[in-house]
C-alpha cells in the first residue's frame, strides 16, 4: 500500500517547520522584552502553521487509493 502525497512540497514543508520553530520561539522571547501582549501573534501564528504540518501529515498517510471524502 503506497503512501499518499500531501498537499505541501518537501521544499514548504520544511520551511513550515522552521517558520513553526522561529515562531514558537520568538513568542516567549517577545513576552520577556515587551510590555503588552503582541507576543499572542507569534504564538497564534505558530499554532496555525502546526495545523498546517499536521494536516499535510494526515494527508501523507492516508493511503494513496483512498478518496478525499472517507
């Protein structure tokens, strides 16, 4: 049984993965220097590029055969 292809190139996705980690870090370095809350934007934002990642996960694993609507 083959393995499906996700809707993200190898290239997107791992610079999702780093888009994802400069985020994710970024965050609690933002809350540390700044006075108001802006950092919940990096944070946003890298929780929205992890449900992209794990969207084209899912979309990998499902069986190439298999239609989009199972």
């Amino acid at each position: 049984m083959q393995q499906g292809s996700g809707f993200l190139s190898n290239r997107q996705r791992k610079l999702a993965w780093l888009g994802f980690l400069l985020a994710a870090l970024q965050a609690p370095v933002s809350a540390r220097f700044t006075e108001d809350s802006s950092w919940l934007f990096s944070l946003v934002v890298a929780l929205m590029v992890a449900t992209v990642i794990i969207a084209d996960d899912g979309a990998r694993r499902r069986p190439a055969d298999a239609r989009s609507s199972d």
